[in-house]
C-alpha cells in the first residue's frame, strides 16, 4: 500500500470515528435545540451563540489551511472520557450530563481530525460552547430571586415617574386595573445569561484591551436596566388594558425586546473588532 494510500485509509478511519460519535451524540443535538426553542425565557441565546462559534472557527483555520492534514492520537485522551460521562448519563438521564459531554468531546475530535496547530487555533472559540448550556435551576435559584427582587424595586421606583400608582407586594407589583408578578421567567437571568455570553464573544474578538474591559464590565448591567425597562413597559400596559395583556403575544414581544436592547448595545461597544489573522505571529509550520 502506498503512502497516499495509507493516508487515505487513515483518513476514511477517522471520518469513521467523527460519524459514530454524531450518532452516538444525536439525542442529545436533539435536546440541546429543543432547550434552545423551548421559549424565549430559556436559554434562547444557544441559537445565536453556536453559529458565532462556528464563524469564529473558521476564521480561526483560514490562515492555517495550507497545512497538511493530520491526526493528533492524543484526541482520544479527551474524547473517551467523553465518552463515559455520556454513558453515564444515559443511566442517569440527565441530559445536560451528555450536553457537557458532547461540549468536552469536540477538542478530542478535532485532534483526531484536524491536528495539534489547528486545534490550538480553535480552543478557545470551542471552549465558548460551554456557555449554550443550560444551567440547572438548582444553581441559578438565589440568583432569580436576587434579580427578581432587584427588578421589582426599580420598576416600583420609575413607574410612579409615570403616575401610576404602584403598589408592591413581595415581587409582585400591583396597579388598580391589575397585577404583574415578577417571577422567575420575568428575573431577566435569560437576558443575563445571553448578554454574558455575548459580551465573552465580543470581548473575544475586540481589537484592544480596553475595548474587552468595557465590553465584560456592561454586559450586565445592560441586561439587567434592559429587564427593567420591560417588566416597567408591561406594568404600564397592565394599567391601561388590565392584567388580560399579559396573555397576549405582548408578554412573549417583551421578552424578545431585552434581547433586541442589550445584545447590539454590547457589539457596539465592542467597536472595531480585530481580524482573525494575526498579522505579527508566524504560521505555524508544524501540524
């Protein structure tokens, strides 16, 4: 057998590998996108989020495409615990145990099949995955309650500047034509989640130190002030039309609104943002 047919053999081998593990990992693609359309309250920003990192790997192995192919055998150190933390899962039946460990097998694939100098060029915009998980509720309760709190006051304060009267009770806040109850969809953690990881993506791709500053330091607050500024918008609606608005598609708009607010205030401070060739650093030479 030649050279290029070994090579070709070789190849065949790992693409092999690549299409069991997508099959192996195909229910839990499956969960993932039914987590990411479950509702703009939970965690929509999965959608965005995957094919960003997906632009950014390319950008990241355009540079390196003269190389030659080659194949890292470490990949499996990384892709059979992988592996295991899916079996695992799938005597537990938590789904998100098998999310991580589809997350955790992708360095491992991409040794197997693209080699050392790409993998390292791609390692960190893969390492962004990590934010499309779902975060269980068990971890993320105080938080809720914390942002829950924080919203309901501020809203309490600025809707009054409107000259409705507001009346707060616990989380809820109360009007005379009917009551908004700020609970754990309404906290904004979804619009927190998604604006964080945005502004890592950005801060990623910024072209100076001071840009990524900025960028990681707003992210927040840019989400929360954007949830204020809904939940204060819908207690000025349940005032006008009464409590009945919020079962109409108005309660899902609003949703969407903090994202269309926070997520281009972020990419703007982000301004110009560098390419993802770095003019001052030599190709490597060896995959």
């Amino acid at each position: 057998m030649t050279t290029t047919e070994e090579r070709t053999g070789s190849q065949l081998q790992l693409w092999l590998v690549l299409a069991g593990v997508l099959a192996v990992f195909g229910p839990t693609l499956v969960w993932l996108w039914g987590r990411w359309t479950l509702s703009v309250w939970h965690n929509a920003h999965g959608l965005l989020l995957v094919p960003v990192v997906a632009y950014f790997v390319r950008e990241e192995l355009l540079p390196l495409r003269h190389l030659p192919r080659s194949s890292n055998p470490w990949g499996f150190a990384i892709l059979l615990p992988a592996l295991a933390l899916h079996a695992l899962d799938a005597g537990m039946h938590t789904e998100l145990l098998g999310a991580a460990a589809l997350v955790l097998a992708l360095p491992g694939l991409s040794l197997l099949t693209l080699g050392t100098a790409r993998t390292k060029a791609i390692a960190v915009p893969l390492m962004f995955l990590v934010l499309s998980l779902p975060i269980p509720l068990s971890f993320t309760e105080r938080i809720h309650l914390v942002l829950r709190h924080l919203v309901t006051a501020a809203t309490s304060y600025t809707v009054p500047m409107l000259g409705i009267p507001v009346f707060v009770e616990g989380t809820t806040l109360n009007t005379a034509h009917g009551a908004l109850e700020v609970a754990d969809a309404c906290s904004g953690f979804s619009t927190l989640y998604a604006a964080v990881a945005v502004a890592l993506l950005t801060a990623y791709q910024a072209a100076s130190p001071a840009r990524r500053v900025v960028v990681l330091l707003a992210a927040a607050p840019i989400a929360i002030a954007s949830n204020i500024l809904r939940v204060t918008l819908l207690v000025v609606l349940v005032a006008w039309f009464g409590g009945e608005i919020l079962e109409t598609f108005v309660h899902s708009l609003s949703g969407m609104m903090t994202f269309a607010l926070s997520l281009p205030i972020i990419f703007w401070l982000g301004g110009e943002q560098r390419g993802a060739v770095r003019p001052s650093t030599p190709a490597p030479t060896v995959p």
